[in-house]
C-alpha cells in the first residue's frame, strides 16, 4: 500500500474487495451550526421493530451515560465494509448490531460509561442501496434507544467530493437521520460534513464528522463550526487523514515504535492545512481506511500536540467482525486509556469460539491496546481558561483555636532573599512570630520568597528552601524563646497544615527526611524510651523521608514514653501537595490532598510532649544541633488546639 499518492484511494466505490483501506458550563446540545435543515434529505431511518435482535442475549439495555462523571469513554467503529456488500447478496448485520448492543449496554455501567460511538466511514463495500438498506436496520439499534452517534461517508460509501449530491449514502445516513439526536448540532449545506455535540465529565465536547473529501467550503463551514463553539474540545473524524509507513503484510503490525507510526497522506496533509493546525481547539483525529493500525503524534500552530490515530480492521477474521475501539477518558488520572474488543465475540459463549474467533475477541498489541497521558486542563488551557482560584484574607482562615498562622505573600518580591533577622509574623495575633537563621557559609539565597503555591492555598506565595546536609547548609526559621506556642501540649486535639513542593533535584541522601515543621527538644531529653525512640531525634517533626519522598510525623505524645508515626505515600517533585495532621485527643491521622494515608496507627496519641523550647520552620534538630535544612517549597502553615474536620481545611472551598 502506497501512501505517496492518493490515485489507488480514490478508486471508485467497489471497484476491489480490497480496497484502500474545571470550567465550561453545559453547551445545548441542539446549538444551530451553519447547514441544512434535518429534514431536508428525504428518507427516514428504520423502525425499531425492523431490528434483528441476534446474539446471545437479544437484547438491549438503556441509554444512560452519566454526562458528569470525570470518566467517560468514547466507542469508534471502523471500517464495516465486509459485512454489507449487498451486490454480492453478502450481508450479516449480526456482528455491528451486536457491537451497538454492547455500547448501548454500556452507557449505563460506570467502569465504560460510553457517552458518544464515531463510525468512520467505509460503511459498506459497493455503495448500493441495498447494502445501505441493511445498514439501515442496524443503526436503528442505536436510534430506537436514543443512543449518540455520529457517522461518515468513505470512499466504498461514495465517490468524488462532498459536492456529490445524491447518494445512497446520504439518503440513508444523512442529517435527517438525527433529527431527534440531542447531540446533532447541525450539517453543512451537502449533507456530508455534519456536527454533534456530546456531554461528559461537565464539558461539552464537539465532533467533527467529515466526508471522506471535503471541498473548500466542507472546510471553511468546519472552521465556522469551530469559531461557534470556541471553548470545546474538538475530536476530528475523516475516513483518511493518517495512514501506515509500513507494509500490510507485516504481521503483528508491530513495525517501528508503537508511539509514532503513520504519518500524513496526502489527503491528510490538506486536512491538516485547511483546518487542524489553527484549530487549538482540535486534541484528537480519529480515521479508518488504512491499515495496520498506528498513531502519531504533531504540534499544531499553538505548539500543543494533536493525537492521529487510525483504527481498522477489516482485513482480519470477519472483516474485523464490527470491532470496536474503547476511548476511556479519565480526566482524574490525566489519562486516556485505549483497548480494542469484539463484543460480537464477546457475547458468544467462550467453549463455542471458533480459534480465530477467540483470537480476535480482544486485540492487545501495542497498537490497539495502550495509554495516552495528557494532562487535559493544560490541553485545553488555550481556548477554556483555568479559573484561578482568588487569595483568601488571612481572617477568614483563623478559625477558632487558631494558635500560629504563617504565610508568605506580600513581603517580598519573588527570587529576593530573606535575610538574617528577618521577621515573619503570626498572623493568629497570638505572639509566635517566626525570624530567619542562617547556617554558617550558606549561601545568601538559600531562602526566597516565590509566588508559587497550591491552586487552594490561601495566601498566593511561599517559601523556597535551599538546604541540604553533607555539609549541612540552609536557612530556615524559628519562634522566639518566649513564644506561648513553645510551651502548647495540645492535650485536646490539634490540626496541623501546610502546603509543600519537592524540586527536581531533591536527593534523599542530600534532603531526605528533613523536616518541614519541627519543636526542638530531643526525645532524651524528654525522658523517652521504649520501643523506636531514638532519644536524639526531636519531640515532633513534620518532614519528608528519605524513603520515596513519604510525608511523616513522628512525635512524642504526652501518654506514651515511645513515639507514634503516621507515613503517608510518595510525593512526585513539582507537584503542590497539601498535607494535614489531625490529632481528636484519642488518635492522629495525617492527610494528603484530604485523604487518609495508610499507616495511620490506632494507637492511643495524647498531645504532644514539650520541653519549652522554640518550633522550626525548615530546620531539623537532631542531638541539639541543626543537621539538615530542608529542600523545597513551603507555603501557608496553621496550627488549631483542636481537630478540624476536612471541611474546615485550608483547602476547603
């Protein structure tokens, strides 16, 4: 298969078996596009009791996706061809019908939640009415149960451009097809370019339908599209636009790296000038028509990429047998995740697959079954702006028993030091106002302000920490020798928050288990002993271990003579994590982004044992000597006499 040349695609319909392969609000589905009326295009599709209900089960569930949940999946169709080529009096409507049972089942189960199916074109082999006649009876699976669909004509459906006029296509798959679809949003005056809209995860989302040629005004009515709906992401859908650089023969289809393996056809290179590289808009393409399937990956104008995938499978067993590719979306994990099934296999009992059959069940090569990271709210940061959450006064966080509140915007300008001396007030009125020390030959910007912060902090700032041991350098800060926080046992309860990022080059043998907040006073000093205590280590500290980058809190509770320990789970660096120790009188239990870690021990916790002496903010006291400084930045920090609830968080909203 030659992809130099469009002259072999463009053969006419039939002519070889073969062939050649957080935040918008919910957009009207029903939103006017510029096109034709739905009505306007003659005939009407099937009635659902021309259905053949086939298959194991025979029959079909609700059409029910959850138009909010953060996971949806997005259900592609490639390449049916085989199974309608009514001019050879060939046809199964079986397998596709089977396929359509599934989605629609699908819809309503949380682990798919299938919201929208995109077919690609090449719906039948010759083109002719009496293959679009089935396919008519199959589709009306998905009508007769409301489900959302979008479909394309391909080169074995019609020939030219989209300046054809009459088809058995259009007759049959036209705009009229929708017109009780929710998510139709319109056509173009030919009827083969058409728009939909579907819901999920809160957003709407527009699709692209294209003809398998589209003229200039296809094009300029597809920009026009576009510019109406200026904060949707868009998925691309054509027949062609990228194709394989490798022979078809080539068996698994493993050829080359898995990650980019097809690139533009010459078609697709028009497509690409005409409306995807200005179109920031435009995340993901989507086509059938060559073989095997691959993926690329391109910078569009705005430098953001733009995923191009084809999906096909008509040249295995059955035609590919109305397989189907699964786009989850999870907009919690950042993530895409791919896998390639055949529900039509799939719904036959296991001991009655034939051995093709069961081979073809489910395609797990690394080009039909993988992962696309993307990190949608950068993505899509161009055209729906990510709303910023507003800096908070400092009162309106000094609930009752605040007893320190620190934090660290509007007093210095981002990138300058702080100096020797330097003082950080209390903002809880309470007198524990922290000053800046330095560890001897440290470098004088070891500690600087910085307009970094968690998106849900408070204060709009925080403190970037360049410390370290071997040798031990830093500048960190502590309360005054009289600060009513020294001498606090907190026998009632306390909540203890910060906010903290891990840089790049953070070592564990150079920062590790340096501590964020910490109270002077060793554990021998104290008077501990017992099981884990290490009688040089501090009373309490608030610190990062070496160990993964865990968060932990180890202190000395006024009940116990040993310590008790809450780890929580790894931090990735440059990433703002929020942590929280929350102390109900009985039990502590620390929080990362509001969840409860693992080691969380049931082990009775009283207070926290105080010698008197001052708390370090950065700095970390082992045997009465500062031995490491901590390494990252830190914002808001709060400290409360009694438990709060993860409503009453700094975070909370």
């Amino acid at each position: 298969m030659s992809i130099s040349s469009d002259n072999q695609s463009q053969e006419p319909a039939g002519q070889s078996r073969r062939g050649f392969l957080r935040n918008t609000a919910l957009a009207g589905a029903g939103t006017a596009v510029v096109g034709v009326g739905v009505a306007a295009l003659g005939a009407t599709p099937a009635s659902a009791t021309d259905v053949t209900n086939s298959g194991r089960t025979g029959r079909t569930g609700t059409w029910k996706p959850d138009p909010t949940a953060l996971q949806f999946t997005l259900a592609v169709m490639p390449d049916t061809q085989f199974l309608y080529w009514g001019s050879q009096d060939s046809v199964n409507r079986t397998p596709q019908e089977e396929s359509f049972r599934y989605i629609i089942d699908n819809s309503g189960n949380a682990d798919n939640n299938i919201v929208f199916m995109a077919h690609l074109g090449d719906m039948t082999q010759d083109a002719d009415a009496s293959s679009f006649e089935q396919v008519d009876k199959a589709f009306a699976v998905l009508d007769s149960h409301g489900a959302a669909y979008s479909v394309l004509a391909g080169n074995h459906d019609v020939t030219g451009d989209d300046s054809r006029g009459d088809t058995p296509y259009l007759r049959t798959m036209g705009p009229q097809r929708f017109k009780r679809s929710k998510t139709f949003a319109g056509s173009d005056p030919t009827g083969y370019n058409t728009a939909h809209i579907f819901q999920a995860a809160g957003l709407s989302w527009l699709v692209l339908a294209l003809d398998w040629r589209t003229t200039d005004q296809g094009f300029a009515w597809a920009n026009d599209v576009i510019k109406a709906h200026p904060k949707m992401p868009v998925i691309l859908t054509s027949h062609d636009i990228v194709a394989s650089p490798y022979d078809d023969n080539v068996f698994p289809y493993e050829s080359g790296d898995p990650e980019d393996n097809a690139v533009l056809s010459g078609y697709g290179q028009t497509v690409w000038d005409k409306l995807i590289n200005d179109n920031d808009q435009i995340f993901l393409t989507l086509n059938g028509h060559y073989w095997p399937p691959g993926r690329t990956t391109r910078k569009n104008a705005a430098g953001n990429d733009v995923r191009m995938h084809i999906t096909n499978y008509q040249n295995r067993y059955f035609g590919g047998g109305g397989m189907i590719r699964l786009y989850h979306f999870d907009l919690a994990r950042d993530t895409i995740d791919v896998e390639t099934i055949n529900p039509w296999i799939l719904a036959q009992e296991p001991e009655s697959r034939s051995e093709l059959a069961a081979e073809h069940a489910r395609i797990t090569g690394p080009v039909d079954n993988f992962s696309i990271p993307i990190d949608f709210e950068k993505r899509f940061s161009g055209f729906i702006p990510v709303p910023v959450r507003p800096a908070r006064p400092a009162a309106k966080e000094l609930v009752r028993g605040t007893l320190a509140y620190w934090r660290f915007d509007g007093q210095g300008a981002p990138g300058t030091p702080l100096t020797v001396g330097q003082t950080v007030r209390d903002l809880s009125g309470k007198g524990n106002d922290l000053t800046v020390v330095t560890v001897p030959g440290t470098a004088a910007d070891a500690l600087t302000w910085s307009d970094d912060h968690h998106p849900d902090q408070p204060g709009h700032a925080s403190l970037k920490f360049a410390g370290g041991r071997n040798p031990v350098h830093g500048t960190y800060l502590t309360t005054g020798a009289k600060a009513p926080l020294n001498r606090e046992t907190f026998s009632a309860g306390y909540t203890i928050e910060t906010f903290v990022m891990l840089p790049l080059d953070w070592d564990s043998g150079k920062n590790g288990n340096a501590s964020i907040l910490s109270r002077r006073g060793s554990a021998g000093a104290a008077g501990k002993h017992g099981k884990n205590t290490d009688p040089n280590e501090p009373l309490a500290q608030f610190a990062v271990t070496n160990n993964g980058r865990e968060a932990q809190f180890n202190h000395y509770p006024l009940n116990n003579t040993y310590p008790t320990t809450n780890w929580g789970h790894g931090m990735v660096e440059l990433k703002w994590w929020h942590l929280a120790v929350v102390n109900d009188g009985r039990l502590t239990r620390l929080y990362v982004e509001g969840a409860p870690v693992v080691d969380n021990p049931n082990r009775l916790s009283v207070g926290l044992t105080s010698l008197g002496l001052p708390w370090l903010v950065g700095g970390h006291e082992y045997a009465g000597d500062i031995d490491v400084v901590f390494h990252g930045n830190v914002g808001d920090i709060r400290i409360v006499n009694r438990p709060l609830s993860m409503n009453e968080f700094l975070t909370a909203k």
